[in-house]
C-alpha cells in the first residue's frame, strides 16, 4: 500500500530481496579392490566408480592407477573427479580423501571446503571436464603404508555444486512436522489396545488388529472375511515368528525393523531381507517387497547374484531381478565359477535363458559406444576374479565371439553349441 507523508507527498512503495549463494553438498566412497590386478593397466586409463548424483549433475570419481601423466612413467597413481552428465560453466568445490586403513588412521585430504579460495569454486566447462591431482601419492609410498590395506583402496569424495537464488520466503512461517501416524499405530500394536486376532507363529503369539491389517493387505482383508466370529486365532506355519513379528512392524509403521540390526550384519540383513521378501509376496505388500528389494541389493557380488536372482524371479521382486541380471551379464565368466550359479543350472533353467538374453542386450550396448565390457571379452582374457565389476576405460577388443558361451552355460551342450534348452 502506498501511504501519504504528514505533508501531502507520497512516500515511495518500499520491497527487498535476498540473493543467496550456496552450495548443495552430496558425497561417495568408491572402493578399489584387487588394486596389484589393476596396475599395469596402462598410464591414461582409469578405473571409475558408479556415477552418483550431487546440485543435479552426475559426477564420477577416475582413479589412474599408472597414472594420467606419460611423463611420470607411473611413479604415481592420480585421482579426479569428472562431470559425467551435460553442463555447461558447472561451478563447484572438490574434497577428495585417500582413507588411512590402519590401527592410528591419518587421511590424506585435499579439499576446497576448509581454505579460502582466491579466483573462486572450480569451474567445469563441459561434460568429461575434471578437477583433481595427477600426482596424487607416490606409488612405491602407497604400496607400502596402511592406505593399501588388503590389495584395497578406499576413497572418499565430496561434491558441493555451486547455486545462487533469490530468497523471497516470508519472514513467518508455521512448520508442518513429518506425519507420526506410525508411531501412533505402533504404540498400538505394542500395547495390544483393542486387539481382535492373535497370531500363533511357532509357539509365540502376536496379537493384532483385524482392521488395520485388512487395510494394509488385500490378502488378510479377503482371510478374515471368510473368518468365522467366534474365531480368534489363527496359526501360521509358513514363516518363522521373526519375520512375522518384522511383517507386522512394517504394516503397522510402515518402515523396517530395527534398521540397526539390518545394517549389522551382512549376513543377517540378507537372511531377514529374504525371508521379509517371501512375506511380502505372501501378502501382497509392494511397498514392503521393495524395501527388501533395496536390502539385498546392496549385497549383490560375484559370488551372491545367482542365489539373490532365483530369489527375486521366485517372490516377483522385478527391480532387483533386473539389477541381478546386468550385474551377472557384466560379470558372466566369473559368476558362472559360482556355487550359486550350479544351482541356477540345475534348478532355474528359464533364468539362463534370460541371462543369456542380457548378455545381448549387453553387447549391443557395448556396439553402439557404450562403456560395459564385451562379455566376449571375459571369455578372451579369462574373466574378471575380483568380486565385484571393476570398469576399466578403453577395455581390450574382446576377439572373436565364440558360441561355446551356449555350451558353457548347459550341462554339456554338444559341440555345434546348442544347449539342451534349445533340442526340439
């Protein structure tokens, strides 16, 4: 509102605003094993990690372990961190740490983050752009001190992309908190306030609401109501009282159980994402089948995939079944070495023939200029022994593209390659 001075002039409308410069900040810990494999590799080419995202832009870190500089002739190893995705003048600041594994840890860091900074962030013209030391550590110092640890790297990396704004926000505002439902309905269970089923899992009795868990499953909604009234209990056979107590956890609160104890144990997240998994499929709980999908996901190795795939392809967790795939597409010959494999072999025979299907999918990928490594190429050189897929940039031509991957992957197809899949 424009307002009239005591005489008779207008005083001038008055508005402000702010600009703010900030940055969004995101990090990630590449782990390089099997480092001794890597060396040799040649100087210039690199081994990335996955890419990940910070401020918007996909960022990836390049480690060298003959080095980036010909000139150097691999006294050292250098380490950068590249823009992977379009932008053009992406201004940002780096921090990357080579993490000291012994008893008495002294990191090395260079980082942007801790110093004042004369000409300003670090600009990346273009995708491909990089930021970071080609004479990152001596290589006859790194191989000798407690950063080697195990023939294993690790490194870790900061990314804060560069933002500016225009802060107009109200000066008042009401903070909405995140919603408590769960909380309230877990009080709920824990208590057993109204409670109008019980539960009888191996001996232990878990006592429940009809109504909530009717509302979270088509599958209980359709059981109670073919349920006589006088019945109140009912027996499950199929699953141990763990799993049934970490599937009401999730119905009534809708997140996991006792993260801390899934984060604890590798083995133990497994065994219970699994066994949760089968619970979901059970009772038909997408969102609950999805978080276990995420759980064993993170465990996916060489030596784990086949076991987790027949998993996925028997409870319909098709996000994971799908990462299962191109992991073992991309790690074929070593997966195949597996105990978990024979199992697929023998008892999961659709499933080859859909890695197989990958595998084309893969090369067909690698044709048009992508970055995976011919699965031909494994054959060639014999494979990949580390546990996990090491991506190397300029991977040698693969050869020629046998057919005995048809006859490896069967029981002993004959020798023109056909699989017994494929006999009339």
């Amino acid at each position: 509102m424009v307002k009239k001075s005591g005489g008779g002039g207008v005083w001038p409308a008055r508005s402000s605003s702010q600009s703010v410069t900030e940055t969004v900040n995101g990090s990630h810990n590449f782990v390089i094993k099997g480092y001794s494999l890597a060396k040799g590799m040649g100087v210039g080419k690199h081994i990335a990690s996955e890419n990940f995202t910070v401020g918007g832009y996909q960022w990836a870190i390049y480690f060298y372990p003959d080095g980036k500089n010909p000139e150097d002739n691999s006294a050292y190893v250098s380490v950068f961190i590249a823009l992977a995705s379009d932008g053009t003048d992406v201004r940002a600041l780096f921090e990357l740490t080579l993490l000291d594994q012994g008893d008495h840890p002294r990191h090395k860091v260079h980082s942007h983050f801790d110093r004042s900074l004369e000409t300003g962030p670090y600009t990346l013209k273009y995708r491909g752009s990089m930021w970071g030391y080609k004479r990152f550590f001596k290589r006859t110092m790194l191989e000798s001190s407690s950063f080697l640890k195990d023939d294993c790297l690790k490194i870790h990396c900061t990314v804060g992309v560069v933002v500016s704004a225009i802060d107009s926000s109200r000066l008042q505002s009401v903070h909405v908190p995140q919603s408590d439902i769960g909380t309230h309905l877990g009080t709920l269970l824990d208590n057993e306030e109204g409670s109008d089923v019980t539960f009888n899992v191996s001996g232990v009795k878990f006592h429940a609401h009809k109504l909530v868990l009717a509302a979270r499953s088509p599958v209980f909604e359709k059981e109670f109501d073919g349920m006589e009234e006088d019945n109140r209990e009912i027996v499950i056979t199929d699953m141990e009282s763990d799993v049934f107590k970490a599937l009401l956890h999730f119905i009534y609160r809708d997140t996991l159980t006792e993260e801390e104890y899934l984060e604890s144990s590798s083995s133990l997240s497994e065994r219970l994402a699994a066994k949760l998994l089968a619970a979901a499929d059970k009772y038909n709980l997408p969102r609950l089948r999805l978080m276990c999908e995420s759980v064993l996901c993170k465990d996916i190795s060489v030596s784990s995939v086949a076991n987790i795939l027949a998993l996925a392809d028997r409870y319909h967790a098709m996000d994971l079944k799908s990462v299962c795939l191109k992991f073992a597409a991309e790690n074929l010959v070593a997966v195949m070495e597996s105990d978990g494999f024979e199992y697929l072999k023998e008892n999961c025979p659709l499933l080859q023939s859909e890695l197989l299907k990958t595998v084309a999918g893969c090369e067909e990928e690698l044709s048009e200029g992508g970055k995976t490594r011919s699965v031909w190429a494994q054959f060639s050189d014999g494979g990949d022994t580390n546990d996990r897929s090491v991506r190397q940039q300029a991977w040698e031509d693969g050869g020629e593209r046998s057919r005995s991957l048809w006859v490896q992957l069967s029981d002993g197809g004959d020798a023109s390659g056909r699989s017994p899949m494929q006999e009339g």
